[in-house]
C-alpha cells in the first residue's frame, strides 16, 4: 500500500518573538560572527518574514532594488505559497544593492556553497545557535523561525491590518496571521484607546 505521510500543522500556542533590544543584540553578534551567511540572513529575515529556504536559495537576479521586491518562485521545497513578490524594505534594498556589489562573480545566488548540491547555502544551523547563545538568548527557544515569528509579530504591533501582514508574510490564509493579533494585548489597548478618542463619549 502506498505510504501516506502526515503533514504536522504549526502549533497554536505561544509565539516566540525578539524584542527589539534582543534584534539589536542579534545583529550585533551576527555581524561580528565569521560565518558570512548568518549576519544577511538574520537581517532579510527580520526584515521580510521569508522562510529559511526562501532566504539561502535567493537568486541574484530576482532581487530588484529598485521596486523593493524579492521574486519567489514556486519551488518545490522553497516556498509553500507558490511563486510571489516579497516586499523588502528601504532599508533591505539598500543593504542588499551593497551586498550584491561585494558578492561573488559566477554565481547566480545570493549565498552559493560549491559543495552543495543545490548550488547555495542549505543549512545555518551551527552559526545560527552560535550568535544565538552569545546574544544571551535561549538556542532551544529562539530558532530560525523565530526570526519570521518576529517580523510578523512587530508587523501586527505596529498596526498594520492583518490582509497586508499577510500579503507580507505569504500566509495562505487571514486564520493563520490572526494568531499574530493575539501575542501582545499592547496593540490591542492601543486600538480601543483610539475607538474611545474617536467617539468621545467620556
């Protein structure tokens, strides 16, 4: 009989997120760390939401600077939302024109590794623990995820409608960014605090 596999869903509990003096930390370390990938890759990530394999198998070519985007295309194994633009912002664009200016000749990849089969980067496991835990941070706790868990959660924190976070993010679904609303109640009280001095009825 044909084996079937089962797909777990991610969980519904507690979202793990940096604050944004744990991000700084972060970068700080990641950009003093030897290993050349961890640093740009903590920061499209913060910056973008992109998943690990959306990340290391970004293509020189669909990075366009100009019109601060990142082409995705529909690979299997890259992207579970098929092909689409990511946003990136102002701040991206320009580190990413200065990283393309510096990055190595011959290669159609953002992060080659000539050993890989794929041609890129496939894996920043070790590094990523490593920056993690001299940041002070818990490796078990903070993982690669947490990064895009991060981006979104300051996206709702900041009060971005959740149909736009989830353009951003590349979610299938609105259900699986409403999660995101429920993480901190301060964006919550902020919004009421608004309804109130819209009304005026005190």
């Amino acid at each position: 009989p044909a084996a079937r596999i089962r797909r777990f869903q991610e969980g519904q509990g507690r979202i793990t997120y940096l604050t944004t003096d744990q991000i700084k930390r972060l970068i700080e370390v990641a950009k003093a760390d030897g290993n050349p990938v961890i640093y740009p890759f903590i920061v499209i990530a913060l910056e973008t939401s992109m998943r690990k394999m959306e990340i290391l198998g970004i293509r020189k070519e669909n990075i366009g600077i100009q019109r601060r985007i990142i082409y995705i295309p529909a690979v299997a194994g890259e992207t579970k939302t098929g092909a689409r633009e990511q946003p990136i912002t102002q701040h991206l664009a320009d580190f990413l024109a200065g990283y393309l200016e510096a990055a190595q000749p011959g290669t159609p990849w953002l992060f080659p590794s000539p050993g890989a089969k794929s041609g890129h980067a496939m894996d920043i496991r070790k590094p990523f623990r490593r920056v993690v835990e001299a940041a002070g941070l818990d490796p078990d706790q903070v993982v690669r995820h947490t990064m895009r868990h991060t981006a979104i959660t300051h996206l709702v924190q900041a009060g971005v409608d959740l149909p736009t976070v989830k353009r951003i993010s590349g979610h299938k679904t609105l259900a699986m960014v409403e999660r995101y609303a429920h993480q901190n109640g301060a964006h919550i009280e902020s919004a009421m605090d608004k309804l109130q001095a819209r009304l005026k009825l005190a």
